[in-house]
C-alpha cells in the first residue's frame, strides 16, 4: 500500500510539473505574440512616417523656380503648405491626430489641392507631413559654377501610425533645396529615386537630407 501511494504521489507531482511548464510556456509564446505584433505594428508605423517624408521631400524638389520669389530671403515658397520658422510647435509629436488632420498633408496628396492625380493610397490619415522653411542662403557665384542662386533649407516632420493607438512614429529630417537655376524638377508624385535631383549639382551639400532623427 505504500508503495503504491508513493507512486501515486509521485504521478501527481509529476503531472503538476508538468502542467506549470505548459502553462508557463503558453504564457510565455503568448507574451511573445503580443511582443510580435507589436513590434510589426511600430515598424508598420516607421514606413507610414517616411513614406510621408519622401513625398514631402518629392514636393519640395517639383516646386518650379516661378512659385518662388527670386528676391526674397525669408518665408518665400508662394503656394501653401510650407509654414515660416517657429510657425509649428517645438514638439509636434506629441500632438493629437487632430491636429495632425488639420495640419498635415497626406501622403499621396498636394498642399491646397488635396489628392493627386494617378496615386490611390490606402488610409492616407496613416502618412502625414508638415514642412517649415528655416531660411534661405543666397550663393554669390558669378561663374555659375553650382548651377543655382541659392539654397533653401527646410524642416520636415513626418508621422506614421499603425493599427494600435500606441503604434505612432514621428520623423525629423533638414532638407536643403537649390533655387533658381537651370535644373529639372522631379515629378510628383515621385516615379523615381529622388537622388536624381541633388545628383544634378556639383557642390554634394547644397541638396538633400542634411540631418534625420527619429522623434517619437
């Protein structure tokens, strides 16, 4: 009898090890599926945040010299869509999506003239930009060497979201922009590597992202 108790118990003990492992590693791949998931709907989110950023760098770069002031320094690009310095809050990534509605430009869209042409996006709400001009140097170049009268250099904030409230990335990228020159703008929306603009000028620097940050 008691040998045949202790093998009893032995069997339950064994049997509630057992158990506790299965349930520890359910709950553990279940920890890791929500860790997954999660991790898919940030990175989800990052590519929603620089798709935006490439259009509005695409924007920017199909802007032709005529929808700029030749003479002005500051606050220049004449349609709507960029703001003058200090004209965003220092923090636009912590604010609502409201305020990213009402102020923001969808991906697949053109400032004041809403969705373009030829782009059909899904849920453009997702991919939104803002763009701030921080100022304009003029180039002092009599030989025409650099191909252009001066360089506009401007800020960009892009946000992304994905499926859950949490999943929400906001990009910083300075970007600088030739002006007045004989150079050929790109089409927008884009239908090639934006590099074949700044690849037109000598001086590497004038053109392009300068800086790039993830802000959120």
């Amino acid at each position: 009898m008691n040998c045949r108790g202790m093998a009893l118990l032995t069997g339950l003990l064994l049997l509630a090890a057992v158990s506790l492992l299965a349930i520890t590693a359910a709950g553990t791949m279940t920890l890791q599926q929500h860790q997954s998931a999660n991790f898919a709907d940030k990175t989800r989110a990052r590519s929603k945040a620089l798709l935006a950023e490439s259009f509005a760098r695409a924007w920017l770069y199909s802007r032709a010299d005529s929808e700029r002031a030749s003479s002005c320094t500051a606050n220049c690009l004449l349609p709507p869509g960029i703001y003058h310095d200090e004209d965003i809050p220092d923090n636009p990534e912590f604010k609502s999506m409201a305020w990213w509605r009402d102020h923001g430009v969808p991906a697949g869209g053109s400032p004041g003239s809403g969705p373009v042409t030829g782009y059909v996006g899904e849920k453009p709400m997702e991919s939104l930009w803002v763009m701030e001009e921080l100022h304009f140097e003029p180039v002092d170049d009599d030989s025409g060497e650099t191909g252009y009268s001066g360089v506009g250099y401007y800020r960009i904030f892009s946000r992304g979201s994905g499926n859950g409230p949490a999943s929400v990335v906001t990009c910083e990228a300075i970007v600088a922009r030739p002006w007045g020159g004989e150079f050929r703008t790109v089409e927008f929306p884009p239908q090639a590597p934006l590099s074949r603009f700044c690849s037109q000028f000598s001086d590497a620097g004038a053109c392009g992202t300068l800086a790039w940050r993830m802000r959120r």
